[in-house]
C-alpha cells in the first residue's frame, strides 16, 4: 500500500495552539498540499492523546495528535509558527524557576529547530505575532533580522532581534538566512511563495550533495 508520505514532496510542521490565525490555517491547508507538501499539525498535548484548538474567530479548529516532545525538526523539510496569539500560549511554562530559561516544550523544540536551521538543515517560517515564541528565549532571535506585525514589533526588538521596514511599515517578507518572516496574514500568499521557493531550493540542495 503506497502511504500518503510516499506520495509527497515531504512534511511541513505546523506549530499550532488556541487562537490561531484562520486566514493562515486556510492558506497552510490548501497551498501546501497543492505544491506537494503534507501538513502536520504539532502542539503539547498536556498527556492527552489529542487537543483540539479553536482559531480566533471560532469559525476553524483542528484536532492534533503529534505530540511536540515526541519529534525532531529532522522529521519535517520546513517548520512554521503559526500567527494570532497562539505561540504566546505555547511559551507558557507551568513551572517557572527563577533565572532558568523558557522549558516550556515548545520553545524547547524551537531551539532545536533553530539549531538545524542555522546549520542549513531546515527553513523556519514566522508571520504576524508568532515571532513570539522566539521572544521566549532571546538567544534564539538576537541579531536577526527580521519582520513582524507591528503590536509585537517592540517585545522582538526587546529580544534583541533586528526589525526591517519599508517605508513608515514594517517589511511584508523577509528572508534572513534559512529564517522567513511575514507582516501578518494579509501577506499570506506572498509569504507562501517565498516559503516554498526556499524549500524547493533546500531539497535541490541535498540533492545535489547526495549526488557528489
């Protein structure tokens, strides 16, 4: 039997959480799967074998079963955080300790995440408010340049991270190395074409090492 992951170009996964942005979720559903791409929906799960999480306008849910303890960036050809207020929700610890950073998992697989990323091995994809998983763990955004929404523009330089504008806005879509970030949702197709362009690219890429 020939399985779904067989047939595609690979797996994006998707952090997600309650409040998510509905015109992302829309857009992640339909261009994704239409270039190729299975989408794999991630979040802690809190012990429970599914969540289903509701997006801001309570018109979207989904239901995700993939644990974020249970994975490694290496699973998936590309990571996105999704926006609205739903990676402020996956920072949350519910045990914090004085002077220790962010351990909420999450941001624990984040700084995997980036760790690949930097390495060349993976591309990251941010839009809108969702730079504020980033902002969990300064070290993981300080000196980036990037763009954001511009209610959140003050808590990523905060973090140390580098905001571009264009004109009196902040930028629509930049690429800073193998990290994409996006204004917010209404520059979704934009974003998406610069994302899938960047994949597409990496894959050639290990292509062409495997050949050598």
């Amino acid at each position: 039997m020939t399985t779904l992951a067989s047939k595609t170009k690979g797996k994006i996964g998707i952090l997600i959480e309650d409040h998510f942005d509905e015109i992302e979720f829309r857009a992640f559903n339909e261009i994704f799967p239409a270039n190729g791409y299975e989408v794999e929906y991630i979040s802690h799960l809190w012990n429970q074998k599914q969540l289903t999480f509701k997006g801001i306008n309570f018109t979207e849910e989904v239901t995700v079963t993939v644990e974020v303890n249970d994975i490694e960036p290496s699973d998936y050809e590309g990571i996105i955080l999704i926006g609205a207020y739903a990676m402020d929700r996956l920072r949350y610890e519910a045990h914090p300790r004085k002077g220790q950073p962010n351990q909420s998992p999450a941001v624990k697989f984040l700084r995997k995440a980036v760790k690949a990323m930097d390495a060349g091995k993976l591309k990251i994809g941010t839009i809108c408010h969702s730079l504020w998983l980033f902002c969990a763990d300064p070290e993981l955004l300080k000196n980036r340049q990037v763009t954001c929404a511009h209610n959140i523009m003050y808590d990523v330089l905060n973090a140390g991270g580098i905001v571009l504008f264009d004109g009196d806005e902040t930028k629509r879509v930049h690429i800073d190395g193998n990290l994409i970030t996006g204004k917010h949702p209404e520059v979704i197709n934009e974003f998406m074409n610069v994302f899938l362009k960047a994949i597409h690219e990496q894959q050639l890429q290990a292509v062409a090492f495997r050949r050598n």
